[in-house]
C-alpha cells in the first residue's frame, strides 16, 4: 500500500451490510474470541478482536446490555 495514495489500499472504506449480516459478522467475531480466551491463546488477537466488536456493537445501537 502506498502512503501517497489512499485508493490503494484494498479494504474498501466502507462497506454495507444488512442488519442481519451485521449480526452475523458480529457474531463470528465475538465467537472466535471467546475461543481464543477459553484456550489462552493469542491475547493481543483477543485485544483486538474485544476492540472491533466494541466499535460494531457502537456502530449497531447496542451497549453490552442490549440495545440502546
């Protein structure tokens, strides 16, 4: 990826998805870091994981109690 030029970067800046996939994507996130945790595993991974699923659960109305 170059610094001088921002389209080329190839994650797309944003990217829509319906609710369902949201909560489907949110899911498999939170999923995949609940089993890094049950094995000890990759804890800078689960940091990072833990810091995505805070900003979609930002992104989708939702606090860790349900919706806001």
């Amino acid at each position: 990826m170059s610094d001088l030029d921002p389209f080329d970067d190839p994650v797309p800046r944003g990217v829509a998805l319906s609710l369902e996939e949201a909560f489907r994507v949110l899911e498999a996130i939170e999923d995949a870091r609940l089993a890094l945790r049950e094995r000890g595993a990759a804890p800078g991974l689960q940091d990072e994981l833990a810091t995505v699923i805070r900003m979609l659960h930002g992104k989708l109305g939702l606090d860790e109690g349900g919706v806001q």
